[in-house]
C-alpha cells in the first residue's frame, strides 16, 4: 500500500507545548520523574528510543511499586507513546501530521453480522490520536480494576499547538496526544522475543528462563515453542475475562502481548485500539467477543506462516507443541476435550496447507536484500522500508477468516459464552453470511468437516 500524505507538513524541530490531562492516582511519582517525562513529552530532551517504533523508553534507576486492593504494581521501566517515530536507521523525529500507512488489514464485522475485510488505517507518522491515547489509559485503567494484568496507565498529554493535529482521510482533525505507562520489566517483555530465544541477548534470556521457571515451564525440550505456549494459554484465560470486562479489539499478536515475573503471566500491552461492547448492537456485540477470542488463534497462523517463522519452525514441530489446541482449551475451558481438540485440528490443517505453500514461494534472496538492491527508499525511507518488510504474499485473507469464523462460531454457540453474550442470528444465517465473504463451495467443505464433531 503507497502512503498518503493529505497533511504533509512537519512540525519543526523546538520544543513542543503540553499538557497533562489524565493521571492515575492510585500511583503518584515523584516530582522529579514528573519532569522527567515532562521534558521527553515536549522534547526539551530528546526521547529515548531504543526500538524502531513510536514508543519511548524511560529505563527507572529503581522500580515504581505501591500496594492497592488488586495487588501491587510495579513499574520498572516507563513507556512514553506517540512522542515520535525512531525509524529502522535509527533517525528520531519528532511526532507529526505526515499519513503512515499501515500494512496489516484486518476483518471487520457490521451491526448486521456480515464480514469484509478493512484495510488498515494510516496513522501520524512518530504520533497519537488523542483519543487513542485516552483510550488506552481508559482501558488499562478497567483491565487493573478487573484484576487482569496490564500495563499500568500513568498519564495522558495533549499537544496544545494548533499544527499539532492529524488529519484523516475524510477530513477529520484530531489533536496528537501521548500515553505514558508503565512497563513491568527494565527488559525487552514483549512475548515476540520468546521466538527468539537462541540468539537473544543474554539479559532476555535469563528473564525468559527465570519466568519459565515461575510459572513451570519445561524448556528442556523446544524452549520457544513451550514459552510461546504458555503464553497463549495465559492469553486465551485472559482474553475471555477481557470480553467479560465488556471490552472489545485487542490484536492477539505476540507484539501486542507482554509477560511478567511479577504477575506470573502474560500482560495486556497496545491497547489504544481496544473499544467498550456498549456501542455495539444485538447482533455483532457477540461476534465481536467471538472475534477477539479467535484473533488469539488468528495470530498463531499468521506468525508460523511468516517466511521467516516458516523457514525456523516445520509444521510438525508446530503440531508437536500443541499450541492451537492449548490455546482453544484455554479460552473455552469447559467444553469436551474431543470437541476442541477436533476443530483445532482443522485450524491446524489449514496451517499447514498455507505453511507448505509459504515454503513453496520463498526465494533464495531475502526480501530486505532484493529490496535494497531495488535502490528502494530514496523518498521515504521508513515507509518504504516498512512496505519493504512486509511478506504477507501467499495469505487469502478470505479463505483463512472463513475457517477461523466457522470454528470459533462452533466453539462460542457451545460455550457457556454464549449465555453471557447470546446469539442473535442462526447457524444457517452465519454461514450464508461467511459465503458471502468468501464463497459457497468452501463454506459447504468447512461446515462438513466441523460436522463431524458436533
């Protein structure tokens, strides 16, 4: 996808004007931290990037921690949000109105139940959406209420400079904010680096083997994959109390997904897109819970099917792990064993089907190198490069979502989840309407195969 630039004008290299409108009282920081992340929010001092991403990191010379009724937090490093972009070269600018577009389209559903695909959204290039930011410090907020893990939220800034804005397609203005929050660990936590356990820097791995020795995970035999199953079955146990927070759209990604010593499990992290089910209507309130359910699952195929997780990870080794089935089992935790397992394995056949066909496509030439011998980037090197990075070419988004749908369709109509969130349309309903996103020759295949499960 090209990047569209409506707005393309930088806001100039100074200071920025601030201010804080958000702070979450059950933990107050010093004064002196205070100003701290004052100064990187209107770049008095420049922010301190250590990833590619639009996420500062304030690294704590000692942890955060207070008791509360839901337990004790503790904050060891801080996480600044949307306070400028630290591009794969690792240039630092400063948060701005230029469109940035992503690559990731995604399923979306309607208030009448149907399905279609939506491509994602640009966003501001280094920057936040204001209402983005209050989002996420809303939705940490509910999730710490709720007892579930979370990154804790701290405060939310607005920039009060009339140019900082981002302008959408449709011409709408919005302000730029910043989220700030807290991170449980000094150290990268994200359960992507999980994949990366044999080649990762030493400080990772012993934080990665001291949680798998918390929580008693057997890594004598294929570390990543059993961490990576831990964390999905934490996922799948948390995602459902999600939903019943009456919550709704967190991406299941291992990106999106944190794990923490303290809390012995995963936690929730990016969670600005995430939305309260109370403006959803009768129909789609619970295909949306059947949804962030199956994005956990989703995600899984999407990882092991990248070209560079195809090359690492054989399907059977895959298989082996049980991944998909722990995952399934641990959201939908009191359905018969025989039924889950069954329509896992379908997920898994899928996977498979789609991973040979990663494997059949793959070239001798990495795609970063063949981009660079391209001369790829002379206009905009971090749009470019990110398109450069993006290897989603052997996925029918269609073909993938309607297995996805139909199981989890199966799974929510038996589950218990469907007295808390009822269906509203029938099975016949669901289906024609899972054809008409895909086609009807597939749908009949799928809705045979669950039928001999249930």
């Amino acid at each position: 996808m090209s990047n569209t630039k409506e707005n393309t004008s930088e806001i100039p290299n100074g200071v920025l004007e601030s201010e804080v409108i958000s702070r979450w009282a059950p933990l107050p920081i010093s004064d002196e931290l205070d100003a701290s992340v004052d100064d990187i929010v209107s770049w008095k001092v420049t922010p301190p990037f250590f990833r590619v991403g639009r996420s500062a990191l304030m690294h704590l010379p000692s942890p955060l921690e207070i008791g509360t009724q839901n337990g004790t937090v503790r904050v060891e490093q801080i996480k600044i949000k949307g306070v400028g972009l630290s591009d794969f070269e690792g240039n630092i600018s400063q948060p701005s109105s230029v469109h940035f577009q992503m690559n990731a389209p995604h399923l979306g559903i309607s208030e009448k139940g149907t399905f279609f695909m939506i491509p994602a959204a640009t966003k501001p290039k280094g920057g936040l959406v204001l209402e983005k930011a209050k989002m996420e410090f809303h939705i940490a907020d509910i999730l710490f209420k709720n007892n579930i893990p979370t990154e804790i939220p701290l405060r939310v800034y607005k920039y009060t400079d009339p140019d900082m804005c981002f302008e959408a397609k449709g011409g709408t203005r919005s302000d730029l904010g910043v989220v700030v929050a807290g991170q449980h660990h000094a150290t990268y936590d994200r359960a992507d680096i999980m994949l990366d356990y044999q080649v990762t820097d030493t400080k990772c791995k012993a934080q990665m083997d001291e949680f798998a020795e918390l929580v008693g995970i057997d890594t004598s035999i294929d570390p990543e994959l059993s961490m990576f199953t831990f964390v999905y079955q934490s996922y799948g146990h948390y995602i459902r109390k999600f939903s019943q927070c009456q919550l709704y759209r967190h991406s299941g990604h291992c990106s999106n997904i944190g794990f923490s010593l303290h809390t012995k499990s995963i936690y929730f992290t990016d969670i600005d897109s995430c939305r309260v089910l109370a403006e959803c209507g009768e129909i789609d309130t619970s295909l949306r819970v059947m949804r962030d359910a199956m994005s956990g699952g989703y995600n899984l195929f999407s990882i092991f099917t990248e070209p560079k997780n195809a090359r690492r990870f054989s399907f059977d080794r895959i298989v082996r792990s049980g991944i998909f089935r722990k995952y399934l089992k641990s959201y939908y935790h009191e359905l018969p064993e025989t039924l889950v397992h069954g329509l896992a394995g379908l997920l898994e056949d899928h996977t498979k089907e789609v991973h040979e066909r990663v494997l059949a496509h793959i070239t001798e030439v990495p795609k970063e190198e063949a981009s660079e011998q391209a001369g790829l980037g002379s206009e905009d090197d971090c749009q470019a490069t990110y398109d450069s990075k993006w290897d989603r070419v052997t996925t029918d988004y269609e073909e993938t979502y309607s297995w996805f749908l139909a199981v989890f369709w199966t799974l929510h109509r038996h589950s218990t989840m469907s007295e808390e969130f009822p269906l509203a349309i029938s099975d016949d309903e669901i289906f024609e309407n899972i054809a008409e996103f895909s086609n009807q020759k597939l749908v009949d295949t799928i809705r045979k195969k669950i039928g001999q499960y249930c």
